[in-house]
C-alpha cells in the first residue's frame, strides 16, 4: 500500500539491505560510492525515461531505516536498460552503520559485562573504579578483535547488574531502631500512639544546619554568555560562617527559621520560643518536636528541660545514624542547592537575608513532602538487612571452616 502511494506519486520506496545482506557483498568498496546528503529525497533516472525520487520510508520496506535519527544512508544512482550495472536498478540506500559495524554475539556480550564486573582486585590495576576506556580496553582483548566504545556502552547499558554505580548509605546500627523509629513513621502519617492527630496538634521537625561559610570571591563572577556558563572564581577569602536552626512543620509544609553565630541549647532554645510565639502553634494542645541526637537537644535532659519550657512539647528523638527520617534535612537539601550554591556572599548578612527572604518565599505557598516511607517499609527494609547480614555470617563462617 504504502510502496503503491509512492510509486503513484513518483517516489520510489527505499529498498535498504539487512545487514547481514550488506556485509555479503565485498566485491564492492563502500568508500568508493559517493556520498550524498541524506535529507531529502534523491532523484535519479531510468533511461530515457522521467526522473524518480528515492524517500526512506520509515517502514517495513525500508529496514534500516532509524527512525530515532533520521536515515544516514550511501544513496547510490544506477540506471536501466543498457546502462544497467552490477548494483541493480533501484538507487540503494543502506545505513552506513550496517555496512561498518561488527555483529557480537551472545557470548561476546557475556564477555564484555564479565570484564566489567571482573573484582578489580583481580585485575592487578591500581584502580578503584573502572572507566569506559578501561572496560573496552579489556573487552578487546578478551575478544580478539576491536570494539568501538559505543558497543561496549550499549552493550552494558542494557545489563541488569551495573557494578560501576554506588550509592551511599548508613547501615541502621541502633538495636532498637525499629522501635525508635515506629513512632516517628507514625507522626509523618498523623499518627501517635495508634490514634490520630487532633487539629490543634502539630509536628515540627527541627534541626540545624551547621558552618555556612561567606565565601567572598577574589574576583568578580561573570555572568554567562552564548555558549559558556556563568565563571564563579575558585578563590575565596573566608568571611565567617553561621548556623541555621529550622523548624519544618511536617502536616502544614511551613517553616521557621534563624541564623545564630553558633549552636547549642541556647541558640536553639531561642527557635523554641520563636516558634510558640507563632500560630497556631501558640493556641495548640500538642507540639511534637522530632529531633537528632544533636549536642543542642540529646538525652532525656533536653526532654525535661524543654517540658518545662512548655509542658505541650512532646520531644521525640531518632535513632542514632538515621537523621533521614527527619524531614528537615530535606528543606536544608533545598536550600543547599537552590540558595547556598553558587556560594558567592559578601558577608554574613548577605546570607542571612538570602535564608530569610526563601522562608518568605517558601511560605507563601507552603507543600509538605509526600513522605512515604511507612513502618511496612521499614519491617522489610530490616528484614532485607539481617538477611543479608546472616548470609555474610555463614559465608564467612564457611570460609573459615575450609581455610582450617
């Protein structure tokens, strides 16, 4: 149908080589054959007849046509009747990548991921990560013949296991990480001790963000212009630093904030005040404040120092080594990367109006995280863990046992 409508109208269907096909013909040098633009169509003639244009129809007609970038083809003229040559009658077009690449089979495959997942201790390399001219440098020699960079990429992009990513994390090293972790999980889902949260109670998560230097450039930055980024000159000369007490309302997106010259129970008693000050916290029943282990708020002491404060606060402590479950540190994350970076500040001040101006900007439409991290994760999240743990023990144990 499609070759019909093109015929109709004058336009012969691209009639392209399977690659196996193009590799069958070594009688003729592709390199010989002129190349020609391949956007738009190609016209050629038959003859004595009316010139024909060639289209490459994204199609079944057209198999190698590549319909992500466009056909890159040698579009070869030949003619009819006398003229008639060794290459045929239709003009030819095949994708210059079909007639250059090499095929790997399966089993080169295999060895192209093995090398790449090879322990690089094993190696006798002194290196801790592999790059992609390392792994290809390897995988032609495992082969035997040459293989372009971009062959080895796709073929370990496509690989399940990618051992050259990591990502960081803290094992949960508490013994009662569950249990002290249950009850803020239960808070994040309004929730405390199995009933839910009454209008009038609050969540805060608070925390402080530590040494925010005023970095004061040597030199002017440049603003950007065509073709480059802005340039933030690498030499600084230290202009102080401050730390920043925040508390996030975790059922409302709202928060308090303030810059001290240091921290401590003193500071942060200061953004305890500050915050019953405000409403709705200043007319609320309950206030639960969830906190680290921090110097300024540790122990049971900040607990009876802050009760008596106001005896509202309900002061909830995570488990050691597990401050991502307090969600400050994912307004402090924000403002890392969309207030603090670029750090360019002519002093200390500057700073401080940029971190009061996003509180401002951050209120007036004020979004709590769509936290999902329940106690069903977590029941699975430590399961997974002392699974893992107990098969690092027997291994271990049987390692033992054979080198005995």
């Amino acid at each position: 149908m499609i070759a019909g409508t093109a015929i109709t109208k004058g336009c012969l269907p691209c009639v392209g080589l399977y690659r196996a096909t193009a590799l069958s013909f070594p009688r003729h040098s592709w390199s010989r054959l002129k190349r020609l633009p391949s956007k738009g169509p190609f016209s050629t003639s038959c003859g004595n007849g009316p010139r024909w244009c060639c289209f490459c129809i994204n199609t079944r007609l057209c198999p190698t046509s590549r319909p992500r970038n466009g056909c890159s083809c040698i579009c070869v003229r030949s003619n009819a009747g006398a003229a008639v040559g060794p290459q045929g009658i239709f003009p030819w077009k095949t994708s210059r990548d079909g007639a250059a690449r090499r095929l790997f089979p399966p089993l080169d495959h295999a060895l192209v991921k093995a090398g790449a997942c090879e322990l690089l201790a094993e190696t006798k390399q002194p290196l801790s990560r592999q790059s992609l001219a390392d792994v290809t440098a390897r995988a032609g020699k495992a082969l035997g013949k040459p293989i372009s960079r971009s062959t080895v990429w796709r073929i370990l992009d496509t690989d399940a296991i990618k051992p050259w990513r990591y990502k960081s994390w803290i094992l949960p090293r508490d013994p009662h990480f569950a249990e002290k972790a249950g009850p803020i999980l239960d808070l994040d889902a309004g929730r405390w001790q199995g009933q839910f949260l009454g209008p009038k109670d609050h969540v805060l998560s608070a925390d402080e963000k530590t040494s925010i230097q005023a970095r004061i450039r040597c030199h002017p930055s440049l603003p950007p212009a065509p073709g480059r980024p802005a340039y933030i000159e690498n030499e600084y000369e230290r202009g102080g630093a401050l730390q920043y007490l925040a508390a996030w309302d975790v059922r409302r997106g709202y928060v308090i904030g303030r810059c001290e010259p240091t921290t401590g129970m003193v500071p942060f008693g200061r953004l305890v005040h500050q915050v019953l000050a405000e409403e709705p916290y200043r007319s609320s029943e309950r206030l639960f404040w969830i906190v680290d282990h921090g110097s300024s708020h540790r122990g049971a002491a900040a607990r009876k120092r802050l009760c008596k404060v106001d005896s509202r606060i309900i002061l909830v402590h995570t488990p050691v080594h597990a401050s991502w479950l307090n969600q400050v540190e994912i307004y402090f994350s924000i403002i890392q990367r969309k207030v603090l970076t670029p750090n360019d500040f002519a002093d200390l001040e500057a700073i401080r109006l940029r971190l009061a101006w996003y509180e401002e900007l951050s209120n007036q439409s004020p979004t709590p995280f769509q936290w999902k991290f329940d106690r069903t994760k977590l029941t699975a999240l430590l399961a997974k863990i002392e699974a893992r743990q107990i098969a690092l023990a027997d291994a271990r144990l049987t390692c033992l046992e054979e080198a005995a």
